[in-house]
C-alpha cells in the first residue's frame, strides 16, 4: 500500500499550509490519532461482539470524525461503513473486522509518519 492507498494528500498538504508550511500541527494531531484510536477500534469491537448497533455507529461515527480529520482516507472509510452498518440496525461486521480495524490503523499511522518525514527532510510537498 502506498501513502495514497490510505492517505487524503489534499487533506494533508491543507493541514500543513494551515501551519506555513510546518508539521507542527500535523505531528500533533498524530498524536492525537495514536492515543485515541485504540480505544475507538475497543468501542467499536465492544459494541459489535455485545450487539449493540447504536453504539457501533456512535463509535463509527467518532472514528470517522477523527479519521477524517487528519486526512486518514482509508480508516474513515472503514468508520463510515460501520456508523453505517449500526445505523442500520446491524452489528454484522464479520469475523475479521478485528484484524481490518488494526491492520488499516497501522497502515494509516505509518503513512502518516511517511508524509510528516518527508516534509522534515524536503519541505512542505
């Protein structure tokens, strides 16, 4: 997977104008993605395994939010689909849902620590 694959570049690039072309703000909302989407993904996999359609879309819902934010493409996807399913009235998210939640964080995260190296070594793309 490229940074593209999961990664809103135009979301990135406005986030670094926003800071004149530093990685300030950027780096800091990283932060922010690491130490909050764990207990986002717990949420979500809580309220699926307890079969609570209501919360899996709140907990979608706050995922996407944060996901999308920060230019995220990939997980705020994954999050819309899931606010979508409880919305629904669902909680039918599969038996890898788990894996899929993790596997695209990490993803996400290293992409974005990818794009904030490159701007600390080239500039601002």
């Amino acid at each position: 997977m490229t940074a593209s694959d999961v990664l809103d570049l135009t979301t990135l690039q406005n986030l670094v104008e926003l800071d004149d072309g530093g990685h300030g703000l950027l780096s800091e909302m990283i932060t922010i993605f690491r130490e909050d989407t764990p207990r986002r993904i717990h949420d979500i996999l809580t309220a699926a395994a307890e079969g609570n359609a209501e919360e899996l879309s709140r907990a979608g819902h706050a995922l996407k939010g944060g996901a999308g934010a920060l230019g995220a493409e990939a997980m705020r996807h994954l999050a819309s689909e899931l606010e979508a399913l409880g919305r629904r009235g669902s909680t039918d998210v599969g038996a890898d849902l788990a894996e899929k939640l993790n596997g695209t964080f990490q993803a996400s995260l290293a992409a974005l620590e990818g794009f904030v190296a490159k701007i600390q070594t080239q500039g601002a793309p």
